[in-house]
C-alpha cells in the first residue's frame, strides 16, 4: 500500500483485495461414479470367484508349492486387515485362499493384481505396515513365475515422525454410551466412492458441558466402510438428519481407517459443550459392486459428567490459499502461544492434492521441535499420533506447513469440499485454552527502520500498532496548529463506506493492521512522514488477503492556523503537490488519505508528539 505522487495527483494504490471464494463443491449427491478399469476389473473378478476350483487356466503362471506357506504368510500379515475370505473396508476381492487367487482371466487374476499393486506400491495402503523391499520382491517373484516385474524402489512414500496415538484398550467401566449411527445407507453397485454424512445431537444437550472419554468405530457392512470422520458443528440439526458433505462440517474431533485404535486419552476427556452437535462423515468404496449394501456404520462415544483434565481440540493452519493450476505451492501459518497448554495427540488434515504436511514448535529462544512431520499424505488415511505431551509455554509459536501439488489445467483453493483443499492441523489440547482456532501469517520480525525520506531518529522511538476497520464516513477534521517535535504512530484506521466491497464482505472483527509509523514537523515547515507494516483483510466467507503497506514522504507544508487542509509540496521521494485533510490538537496530529482505485475508502492515521 503506498501514495503515487506522480502527475501531481494523489492516488491512494489501495488493496487489491481478490478473494479466494469456494465455488466448487462435492457432487450434491456426495457420489463420485468411477467407470475406470478398476472398477470393471473388481466386477470381473466378483464373477470370476464364482467359478470351480478346476476351471484354473494351467496355461498361466501357477506358483510353485515350495514357496507357498511363506508367501501365504506374507499376504496374511500385510493385506489380511481387507482381503479376508469375507473381504472388508472396499477390498474386491479376498487373498486369503491360494486355488481362489488363481482363477479369472489373464491379468485379472487376484494373484496377478496382487502382484501389480505391490510392483506399483499401491498396496498396502498408506497409514498401514509396509513390507520392506527385499520382502515384497520376493512375493512378486514367487506370484508373477520369475517373469522379471520389478517393485518399484522406495522414493520415500508414506513417511511420519510420530506413532499412532494408543490410548486404554478396554472402554472405561460405568460410562455412559451414545452410538451416531447412519441410518442404513445404500450404496450403488456401480458407485465405486460415495461419501454420506448425517448430523447427530451431542451428548450435552442440558445445561451442563460433559466429557467424552472414548470414541471408537461402530463397522457394519465391513465390506465397503472405507473411513470415518466425525466433526463438530454449531448448526443446529434434527438428530440424524443428512448433511451436505463439505459444508459447515466444522473442525475434525475423530478419524478412523483401518489400523487406527479408539480415541481414549489415559487421563480425563475431551470436553462437549451444552448445545455441541456432530457430523458423522463416512467414506464407502463399493469397488466390488455390491447390490445388498444397507449399512448403519458410525462411531461410539463413552461420555460422563465434566472430569478433569478437560481436554480440548484447536485448530491449526492457514486459510484463504490458493494453489495455482499445474504447480507445486508451500502454504503455511503460525500459532503464537498466549496461554500455556501441553498436547496430547495431534490429526493433520488436507484433502487430495497434499503431499505433505510438518508443524514445527518454535521456543521464545529459537529452538525448534518437530511436533509432526508427515510425507506422503493420503486422503484416504487420516489418522491420529501421539504429540507426546509436548509442552507449550507463552512465547513459544507453532509453525505449520503443507505442500501441494495441482496437476490440473485448473487452481485449487482453500475450502471445505473434497475438490478444494485445507491445510489443517486438529491438536488435542490440556487445559483447554480460550479459543479453538490459531492462526497468524508467518512473518519475520525485524526492527522497524524508517525509508529515507522518513525521520531518522523514529527508529529510537516509534512502537508497534494494531490498526482496524472501520464501516461508514470519518468525521471530518478541523484543522489547527501543528506544533515542531517528532510524532510516533498511535491509531490508524481504514473506513470503508460500506463492508461490503462488491468482490467480497470484509470481516471486520478478523482484519487488521500491524503498524509502525512517525511524523516530523519542522519549523521551517519541512515535514517527513513514514509508516511501515502489513494489512490482513479476512472476508465474512474465510478468505484472507494479506499485503505489505509502506508510506515514506518527505517535502514542505503550506498553511495556516484556520485551514482544515495541509498544502503539501512533496521533495522525496518524487515531486508533487496535493492537499489532505488533517487536525492538531496540542501533541496530537491527525491526517487523512483517500483514496480510490479498485475500492474506495479513507485511511487515517493519528500521531502523539514524543520529542520536541
């Protein structure tokens, strides 16, 4: 943000504030309909399994027997969570029966699609144990008859610095039980994906807040459950009514996929208040194409009156990014630490274009920690670590980044559908602290250094503001005498006419200044002025614009006693004449800037004399 001079024409080079609007959103429907080969080949298979024993083509590769009972064990430990001989969690197909896996046609085999997940590194899934190299090339070997298929070598997948949080293993004894379960949902047999979510009324609907002390899963139809999701909302729902899947969904309070344990912290629970309703998002993958799914899958929660210590969630990360189209973009945030609090668990979140995800904590001296650094993302797998009781103290910040990759024709944006992307960190917290979101730019903080055509000495002086926003007209100033002496910035202010600016409606109560600034008056009428900082406008949708602002002048005033307006000859850094409206009033000055170029509006600023 600065003042052009050129042309002897104020312009005010105000804030070019485009926000990044969601406009997309997940199909209505929360179906995704896949007619790719995955989907044909699960279908065939399906078929296929139906055959004898005896229809086994002798003409394809038949692994040899010597190997067998080893490689049998190998797809027991590593894909025996899903492909059971009842397959669960969207598997198509068993691998649990050695004469089964060799029926189908050429390449559709399960054997042969066995061997080009693990050749491809596909399978198993991320978030589960991974064989090491020498491990999977063996099974390849032995499946594919020495035909030469090699797996391709580890370029780091799915990598994470912390262990899975693992609390109690049993339920806690005399609680009490509350089940949000989905009213026996149906799931197409030609949808490969559907995402369906429905509201649930939480436990604290009285007067009194509560504390859940344990969610786990509820698994119905086991075949096609993918992953579960339960948020917290403030909307207010009928109890398990549908909800739109995106909108509204609030911060994430549970994740489970397989191989993720119930949430159940060793000490107190994580508080509910009065009125806290839930979303329960659930994930099908009908690859197989099941025609009888009626599944009333959900989650568990064990709850009792408020315990100590209360646990609570804080959300983490930035907002308002956008990811251009065909590109690789970094994001990130801080959260400084105002209240001390110590974490517990921690669940990253981004949706299908992350790649990775890190928050780093950063101590009032500057040394850093890893509270989690994760390679590799997986929409699929959202998953919840240990933070091992990391301690945060006032001063200290949390730094957290993500990485994207866009390989469309088209930009991504922050938003809440599965076709927009977060960059999010959910952190479960002790004590709770005052608020559940934390979120500041990250920027370096250097000691404030006044342009050249500012007053030399300010730097001794001048303190750091915050400055706001302001809706409607500031009354207009009176003029009077300046007085000689050196001012530091003490308020400043933007007044639009309306928040509503046509592209987007400011957030008055989220944007901001961050300010240095100072003025000197001479008594030969010199004058130079200086204001160094950054705005942070924030939209009532969530985007966030962010900009540098800097004003360094420097020249002569022209006026009088009884004029409301200083006459003002620029000298630095260009030539250039102009008026503005100001006041002073004993050490106070106050000065007005207009201006009106993508939006209008006025900037004032108010300067108190430090040194004379």
């Amino acid at each position: 943000m600065f003042l052009d001079t050129r042309d002897n024409n104020l312009k005010f080079m105000c804030l070019t504030v485009i926000f990044a609007f969601c406009a997309c959103q997940k199909d209505k429907t929360s179906q995704v309909s896949r007619s790719i080969n995955d989907m044909e080949v699960s279908q065939n298979i399906a078929s296929d399994l139906d055959m004898q024993s005896d229809e086994i083509d002798s003409n394809q590769c038949i692994p040899v027997e010597e190997n067998q009972e080893d490689s049998m064990a190998f797809l027991d430990q590593y894909c025996g969570t899903c492909h059971q001989d009842q397959p669960k969690f969207g598997a198509p197909y068993p691998l649990s029966d050695f004469q089964n896996m060799l029926i189908g046609e050429p390449g559709l085999r399960p054997i042969d699609r066995a061997v080009l997940r693990l050749a491809e590194g596909t399978m198993p899934p991320v978030g589960q144990p991974q064989p090491n190299y020498e491990e999977a090339q063996a099974f390849i070997d032995w499946a594919s008859c020495g035909s030469g298929i090699q797996r391709m070598p580890d370029i780091g997948g799915f990598e994470v610095s912390k262990p899975l949080y693992r609390g109690p293993a049993a339920p806690p004894p005399n609680a009490e039980v509350l089940e949000f379960l989905v009213p026996r949902v149906t799931v197409d047999s030609e949808i490969a994906d559907q995402y369906s979510c429905f509201a649930f009324l939480g436990p604290s609907q009285g007067d009194n807040d509560r504390s859940i002390l344990r969610i786990e899963p509820v698994i119905d139809d086991a075949r096609v459950v993918h992953h579960i999701v339960l948020y917290e909302t403030d909307r207010e729902f009928e109890n398990q009514s549908a909800s739109d899947c995106g909108a509204g969904l609030g911060a994430g309070v549970y994740a489970w996929a397989p191989g993720q344990p119930a949430l159940h912290f060793n000490e107190g629970g994580l508080i509910t208040r009065q009125g806290q309703n839930y979303i329960v998002e659930i994930h099908y993958n009908n690859q197989a194409g099941y025609d009888d799914v009626r599944d009333s899958s959900g989650v568990r929660l064990f709850h009792s009156a408020l315990i100590e210590p209360q646990i609570d969630m804080v959300t983490i990360g930035p907002e308002g990014f956008s990811l251009p189209a065909r590109s690789r973009t970094e994001v990130g945030s801080q959260c400084a630490i105002e209240e001390e609090f110590t974490i517990l668990a921690t669940m990253p979140h981004m949706h299908e274009i992350g790649k990775s995800l890190r928050s780093t904590i950063i101590r009032a001296d500057q040394t850093e920690e890893d509270l989690i650094t994760l390679n590799g993302w997986d929409f699929n797998y959202q998953l919840i670590y240990d933070a091992q009781n990391a301690s945060l103290n006032i001063g200290d910040r949390i730094q957290t980044h993500c990485i994207f990759e866009n390989p469309d024709d088209q930009d991504r944006r922050y938003g809440p559908y599965t076709e927009d992307e977060m960059c999010y960190n959910f952190i479960y917290v002790t004590p709770p602290p005052s608020t559940k979101r934390c979120d500041e730019p990250i920027e370096e903080k250097q000691a404030y250094m006044p342009g050249q055509c500012g007053p030399s000495e300010a730097a001794s002086y001048s303190e750091a503001i915050i400055g706001f926003y302001q809706e409607g007209e500031p009354l207009a100033l009176e003029g009077g005498e300046l007085t000689s002496g050196q001012y530091q910035l003490t308020e400043l202010e933007v007044w639009f006419e309306d928040f509503d600016l046509g592209i987007a409606v400011v957030d008055d109560m989220l944007s901001y200044y961050d300010a240095h600034g100072a003025f000197a008056y001479y008594d030969d009428a010199h004058f130079e002025i200086d204001m160094q900082g950054m705005a942070y406008l924030t939209s009532i949708q969530g985007a966030e614009f962010i900009r540098e602002i800097s004003l360094n002048w420097g020249g002569t005033i022209m006026t009088d006693a009884d004029s409301n307006r200083l006459n003002i000859q620029l000298s630095c850094p260009d030539q250039g004449e102009f008026s503005l409206n100001y006041a002073a009033d004993g050490d106070v000055v106050t000065i007005y800037l207009p201006f009106d170029d993508v939006i209008s509006g006025v900037q004032v600023m108010s300067f108190e004399r430090v040194l004379d």
